[in-house]
C-alpha cells in the first residue's frame, strides 16, 4: 500500500511546476527523501524480517546530540582540533559504555 503511494508521489512530484519558478529545489529533495526510504526499506525488508519503519526516527537528530555532547566534553569550542575532538569522543563513548 505504501509503495503505491510512494510511487504515485513521485508521479507528482515529477509533473509538479511552481509558477514563477525555474529550479525548486525543496520538490527535488521530497523526491530524493520518497526515493531514499523506498529504497532503503526494500533493503530492510530484505535483509532481516523487520515488518514495518519508524520513518519519523531517520533524521539527524542523533548525530546532532552527539556532537553537542562532544562539544561540552571539550569547553564548547566550536572548530576543536583533532586531538581536543578524539579526547572528547572518548569520554563520550566511554561514559555510554559504563552507563547502568
């Protein structure tokens, strides 16, 4: 049921012009983000015997946190040197390694 939506939004997508526009960029990235999760829940679906996605969970909102972590561990500097950065990635895993 879903690839069909999918696939008809894209269909859309496709087809969609806004008037007075040349490139609309936000219409190349629905498609890309429609492309992206079929393909990678096809993957999914083969490879393990998930039945369903929790779409709403794929973003960067984990990556962010860590960096914001990281970030504390380090003094908040914005632009760490490599050794500042790798010192404080390490206590970040290490203290998620040993968290109850």
């Amino acid at each position: 049921a879903h690839k069909s939506f999918f696939e008809s939004c894209l269909t859309v997508l496709k087809c969609l012009t806004v008037l007075g526009a040349k490139n609309v960029l936000f219409v190349k990235g629905w498609r890309l983000a429609i492309s992206c999760i079929s393909q990678l829940w096809q993957h999914i679906k083969e490879s393990t015997d998930a039945r369903f996605m929790f779409t709403s969970r794929i973003n960067q909102d984990v990556v962010e946190n860590l960096f914001s972590t990281i970030r504390r561990k380090g003094g908040f500097r914005e632009n760490p040197s490599a050794k500042e950065f790798r010192c404080a990635f390490r206590m970040v895993m290490v203290a998620e390694l040993i968290k109850p």
